[in-house]
C-alpha cells in the first residue's frame, strides 16, 4: 500500500478544533521495517492557512484514550545516538538534535521538534515538565527526555529556543507551506490504537505580535486500521 493511500484515509481519522488560523493535526503513517522488526512510522503536522503562522511551543501532551490493554506512553522505538545507533524500546531519547544519520536512524526514531530539520542545529528544546510527575514507569525524572517512554503527567511540552529562526514557520523548509511538523513517533505494526490531546502556541513570525494558542487531538490508528482506511481511499478514487 503506497503511502498517499494511507495519508488520504488518515485524514479521516484526524480530529481538531480551529482556532484562528490553526485548522487541526494531520497524522502520515508510513509502513516500514528495521533490524528484523515490522514498524509503522506517524509523522505528526500542525495545519495552519495563514501564510506566515509561526509554532513556538507544544505542550500539555496528553493521552485522551487508547484501545483496551494498550499503553500509550509506552512501545516507542527509537534509533538514534542515545541507543549507538540500535533499535531500542529500553533506550533513546526525544531529542531531534540527537536522531542520527539521516537514512540509517532518522526513518526508524521517535523524536519531538518545533519545525526544522532533526540535526544537530534544531533548536527544539524540553520544557521542565518532562522532569515533573512522579517516579516509575512513565513518571518524570531527572532523566529529561533522554528517556524511551513518555512521562504520564499530561504536562509535557518542547518548544522553539530561538525563535527568531522562524524553524517553525510554514512555508520556512522543510515545513510545507500549510504545515509544521512536530513530532514522529514509531511503534510496532501490532499495536493498538492511541488518541492524544496537544496544545499550541504560535502568532505571524514577526516579532512581538499576539500569541495564540489552540488545542486539537490527533489519533495514531492501528495498523489494521490503517489498512481499511487506505483501501477505503481507493474505492472512492474508483468511483469517481
């Protein structure tokens, strides 16, 4: 199943609220392999129609439900510096500066970013919450986000530590020109579904002008799912 497939029927899964010119999360789902393990890769976007509209952070991540048995701050497989380069659930980190060589790590790692490119000079950064909420399985820590799970404390956030750069700008690449990117997040193929709410804060990209904030929620389906609503896809493109 090809990849345009999976994104015409992942629109339909997608929820959101507008607020201003922020029209909602679009969720990608790409099928995909590593090291002997059968993956699925969601890149997460922020969609805006003003021409200039400018991410400054995300925060307040949050579980708002999932399928029966599954753990949503669990299961995410990272490939990235903090593992040596291995697929790993026991170890990584949510840093997109950390993620790696661009073919062999960055396609199979989770991370979080502002916009930008996931390299060394992303300067997407963790804001404290991350070190917040408890201790234990998905708790907080000193560990930051230098960390495979997410804390469960419905307070994570990462924002833009120099926004003069416009990294979080649309249209500013490899932003589209009505999206930014904000987080990829990579399971198992057998996982059940999982529904998160995630707020905004952006304004124009000129400095000083009104910030805005909004909330949306945004679903990464099962792969199962992602099956029937690509071929759900393809009939409406043969009907027409």
């Amino acid at each position: 199943m090809n990849n345009s497939m999976m994104s015409a029927g992942l629109g339909l899964a997608v929820s959101g609220v507008a607020s201003a010119t922020f029209t909602g999360y679009t969720v990608v789902a790409t099928n995909t392999a590593n090291s002997g393990q059968n993956l699925v890769r969601y890149e997460v976007f922020a969609n805006f129609n003003g021409a200039t509209d400018t991410v400054l952070n995300a925060f307040n991540l949050c579980s708002t439900s999932a399928s029966w048995g599954e753990d949503a701050y669990g299961g995410f497989w990272h490939k990235d510096n903090e593992t040596g380069g291995v697929l790993s659930q026991q170890y990584g980190t949510w840093a997109p500066q950390l993620t790696g060589s661009a073919t062999a790590n960055r396609p199979f790692d989770s991370f979080l970013t502002i916009g930008g490119n996931p390299t060394g000079t992303n300067t997407t950064n963790a804001d404290p919450s991350w070190n917040t909420g408890g201790s234990g399985i998905h708790g907080g820590g000193p560990e930051g986000w230098s960390r495979p799970d997410l804390p469960s404390n419905c307070q994570l956030g990462w924002f833009n530590s120099s926004p003069p750069n416009l990294q979080g700008r649309v249209g500013v690449a490899p932003n589209t020109a009505t999206t930014v990117k904000l987080a990829q997040f990579v399971l198992s193929q057998g996982h059940g579904w999982r529904t998160y709410s995630l707020n905004l804060g952006y304004n124009s990209g000129v400095a000083g002008s009104t910030v805005r904030f909004a909330q949306a929620t945004f679903t990464l389906p099962a792969p199962g799912a992602i099956a029937i609503l690509g071929l759900a896809g393809l009939t409406g493109r043969r009907r027409r």
